[in-house]
C-alpha cells in the first residue's frame, strides 16, 4: 500500500515522505509487545509492563486487536506469563534482526533462540485454534487462526501474533534503531529508512557531526 506519511521534526518543520510498506495486525501487535521496553529520554530504558496496573492499560489501549481486553483487569500470573512471552519476542526480534545488533536495551542478557522458540510455542499451544478463511469481493482470500473454545488467554493472542508475523516476509524489515539512547525495533517504512523516527535520524547525524569534529580536532 503506498501512502504519504507526514512528520513533524524535532525542531518543528515539516517533512512529507512516501511510505511504502503497510503494516499488518499481527506485526503491530508483536512489535507493541516488545516496544514495552523502552527508552526514558535520558539514556536509561523504562518498562511498561512491571505492574498489574501497566498491563491492564495496555491491554486496554489494544482492544481492538485483543479480543480479551474488553472487561481485562491483569492479575499476577497473567503479568508474568506476558512478561516472560516478551522475553521470548525480544530473543527472537534479535535473531530477526542479524546480522544487525540487537536492542541495546536487553542485548546482555537475551533469552537463547531454542528457549524463546520453546517459550512462545507454548503459549501458543495453551489454546487450540482453527483455521478461518474470509474472501471479500475486494481482495484475495485471507486465512487467520482463531480459537477453537472460549478458553483463548492473552498470551495466546499474543503468541500467535508473534508467530505470524515471524515467519512472514513482513520480517525481513524489522530493525533495531541505533541511533543515541534509542533502544526500539521498527519496521522499515521505505527501503532506505534507518532509524526509528526521523528525531532518532537527527540525533545520529548530530552525534556523526560531533564525531568527526572531535577526531579532526585531535
Ligand atoms: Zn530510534
């Protein structure tokens, strides 16, 4: 799909550009899992899933992707399940990502890849689920994997977003920006793009600029 996109830069002005790749529900929502863990501005990383009271409201914030949310209150094992699927995703994203660095936000202590696999499969099996296909006169037909009983925990949700999104071509653009602070994993929007946001593209230029001034001085 292609469409414009308009941001707004750090300094106020204003830049158009073509984006050129969508983004499906499941990568969205994969990505928003691990985009939990994420930077505070200041060089530290924040998490926004270390209370009961972090995953309700962002739970609450994805309702229309998570059928669980409506009525959603998290409790403790529900925050640990989720908590250690995203560990899972993160090991993953980083595997995606190679040969690029991973997240410098959790790059020392990644899960291995046989335990992220062996973790979100898991929580993928906890429910069981069946194949639906839906073939609108616009387009070709689309095939999703809903439950199968009313028994569908979050994190099943949330395992098989991951796991669609993984083993789809839409994989091949996920980064991690490694722009100064920036700890986040994108999606590339056009072929060229390198950073996360084009703030994060700004700060990396200054900090090039930086860089080769220090070296010309000494
Ligand atoms: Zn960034």
């Amino acid at each position: 799909m292609d469409f414009l996109g308009i941001h707004l830069m750090d300094g106020g002005s204003l830049i158009i550009s073509t984006m050129e790749y969508s983004i499906s529900p499941d990568a969205r929502l994969a990505l928003d899992l691990a985009l939990t863990v994420r930077h505070d501005g200041q060089g530290g990383v924040v998490d926004d899933l270390t209370d009961l009271t972090g995953l309700t409201t962002w739970v609450g914030a994805h309702a229309d992707a998570l059928p669980e949310a409506a009525g959603f209150s998290a409790d403790e094992p529900t925050l640990a399940a989720v908590r250690e699927l995203r560990a899972a995703v993160r090991a993953l994203f980083a595997r995606a990502v190679r040969p690029g660095e991973p997240s410098p936000a959790d790059a020392a202590r990644l899960l291995s890849v046989p335990e992220a696999l062996a973790r979100l499969n898991g929580a993928a099996a906890v429910a069981p689920t069946v194949p639906v296909l839906s073939w609108t006169p616009a387009s070709e037909p689309v095939v999703h994997h809903a439950p199968a009983t009313d028994e569908d925990p979050l994190t099943a949700t949330l395992a098989r977003a991951a796991i669609a999104f993984l083993a789809s071509p839409e994989r091949q653009r996920l980064r991690a920006c490694h722009a100064p602070r920036c700890v986040r994993y994108f999606l590339k929007e056009h072929p060229r793009q390198e950073w996360c946001k084009p703030s994060c593209g700004n700060r990396a230029r200054v900090a090039r600029h930086h860089e080769r001034h220090k070296k010309i001085a000494s």
